[in-house]
C-alpha cells in the first residue's frame, strides 16, 4: 500500500494553503468539511485533457471525463446557496487527428447533469488570448491544416439562477464616442432599423463605464486598436514579464507553472461575484495566483496544491514586498 503523503499548510493574513490532493481532502479531512455550504466563489483552472501527459498532471480520455464529472457533487457541496464555480478549460483534440474532440463540452455537460449536484451553467465566457503559442503544434504547424487554437472557454456555475452578482463592479472604461456624447448630452434617439426604441435619455447617465463583455483579450493584438477590458482584467496580464513573481522565478533559475490561470481573469470574478470577506477556493492552485489575488482583493481564501515545486513557486508569489503578507507554514 502506497504511503499518504504528509498534509502541510501554510498561511498568509487571509488565508490558507494546503499540500495535498483537493478532491481526497475536500471529501474525507474532517476539518476541511467544515468548509462545506460556506464557499461564495470556487474559481480554477484544473489539469486541461491533454493527449500528452504533462508534468502538473491530467488524465485522458474517459478517464478524464470520469474524473472531471465527479467534481460535480464536491463542489455542490461546498458552495454557499448564491456562491459561484467558475471553470477554465481549454479545447481537447482527438489523438493523432486533426479533429476537435467533445470532451470539454461532455465535461460541461456532466456537470449539469450529475444528479448528485445541483448545478447550472449561468454563462459561458471567452478567453482570447493572441500571444499563445500555435497548436496542436502537429497539425499547425508541422503539417499546416489547422489555425491556432487560440481561445479557452471559462464557465460560471452556480446552484441557483440568481447567484450574487455585480456587474457594476467590473465595468469597462467607456469609448471615446460614448465620452464624447455624455460630454454632449445629446444623441439621435428613437426607434432604430433593429426595431429597438432609444429614449431620449436612456444613454446620457454617466455610470461609470459600460457593462463589461463576456469576451476577454488578455494581450493587446494590435496597441493601435483600442481593448476596452474591465481595469481588472487588464491590471494583470498572464504575460507581465515584468511583475514581481516572474522577475524572482528568473532569478532563482525557477521554470514557472506552465499553465497558469491569468490574473486577470481571477481579480474579474472576484470582483464580480463576491464582496470582501467572502471565502474564494482553489482546488488546482498550481503557484496560487487565486489566492494571491485574492489577498490583494481583502478576500479570505483557500487553496489546494499537491505538487512540492509549485508550493515553492506560491511561496516566491506571497513574497511579493507590495503584498506584506508572506506564506508561512504551521503544520
């Protein structure tokens, strides 16, 4: 019988780290259960359904679809009745074929449709993202008969249809066309060819920007072509060769998690969906951006991350002087 490998947990102000698989611990350590019900946003990035194994771990196949569909109840179980799961997954391909698989969509579904959970799918967003490398490499590349597979899918569950929700605090700066017509007050109003009606007033509010758009670009494709993205998205860009974790990896000869969730993305629906003091949780931390933002956003948090190389990685993140609360470990 293989040993258990040891539980470690490591601290910061507001939250707490833990060494170990998610799934056994969430559904097995008494003290971890009590987490249950108290959950207002589960946001991650778990291992994509690769055909090549990779080093942070992920299953193929059924196998994945099996294991991915079992989260369903997990889950459930630990979000507060208005909390949010909110999902990153990339597209699968089938092996040694230049086609597209349904696995995420089968994942989706299972999800859903899991009788022991009580899920929902409130909406689909895309992650765009123009600097990613081109794949599947095989059939892009090598030989050229695909476009780059570009784009991740992010999910927002929940289980009820009216989970909290803001989205005032995630607005996006407004056009200069729309700066230009508060300024002016005055628009052509009236009935339009879309056979919508425009009153007279509807659009001359200031409300601080517009509602932001379920697509992101999280690089800037063209610096002449203006991305109008929620200030949190673009505050924290998965590229910024220049932010504090990346600069440390580099010099401590460190090779960063190769899947990272984008900041950006994580500071969103944080925003968006909970409200300072709720509980965030990571069961796939990898080097724990989740609950690096978190602590910057004054949210308490909890993460899972079961490999010693990442621990060392979320380490180095907390270090960061600007954050002012290291990750110490207690047990």
């Amino acid at each position: 019988m293989a040993k258990k490998k040891k539980t470690y947990i490591y601290k910061s102000k507001l939250g707490m780290l833990i060494q170990g698989n998610s799934i056994e611990l969430l559904d097995t350590d008494d003290e971890i259960a009590a987490l249950k019900g108290k959950v207002n946003l589960i946001i991650t990035s778990p291992p994509f359904p690769l055909n090549n194994k990779k080093q942070y771990g992920n299953e193929k196949g059924e196998e994945y679809l099996k294991w991915f569909i079992e989260l369903a109840p997990i889950f459930s179980n630990l979000l507060a009745d208005d909390g949010s799961l909110v999902i990153e997954i990339g597209n699968a391909w089938e092996p040694e074929r230049p086609v597209q698989s349904l696995l995420h969509l089968e994942c989706l579904f299972g999800l859903v449709k899991n009788p022991n959970a009580n899920l929902r799918l409130i909406q689909e967003f895309i992650c765009y993202n123009p600097s990613k490398l081109p794949s599947p490499a095989q059939w892009v590349t090598v030989n050229r008969l695909r476009t780059v597979d570009s784009y991740t899918h992010v999910w927002w569950l929940a289980k009820t249809d009216f989970p909290k929700a803001d989205n005032s605090k995630v607005l996006r700066p407004y056009s200069k066309s729309m700066l230009q017509l508060l300024k002016k007050q005055k628009y052509n109003s009236g009935k339009r060819p879309s056979e919508h009606h425009i009153s007279e007033a509807g659009f001359l509010k200031d409300n601080g920007g517009s509602i932001a758009h379920n697509f992101f670009e999280m690089d800037i494709l063209d610096e002449k072509r203006e991305v109008r993205l929620p200030h949190s998205v673009l505050s924290f860009s998965n590229t910024n060769s220049n932010d504090y974790f990346l600069k440390t990896c580099r010099e401590k000869n460190v090779s960063p998690h190769p899947a990272r969730m984008s900041g950006g993305l994580i500071n969103f629906f944080t925003q968006f969906l909970t409200n300072e003091g709720d509980l965030v949780l990571d069961p796939f931390s990898g080097s724990n951006t989740t609950g690096y933002c978190a602590e910057k956003l004054q949210r308490k948090w909890v993460s899972f991350e079961i490999k010693d190389e990442y621990i060392d990685q979320a380490i180095i993140r907390f270090s960061d002087p600007a954050l002012k609360s290291p990750l110490t470990k207690i047990k």
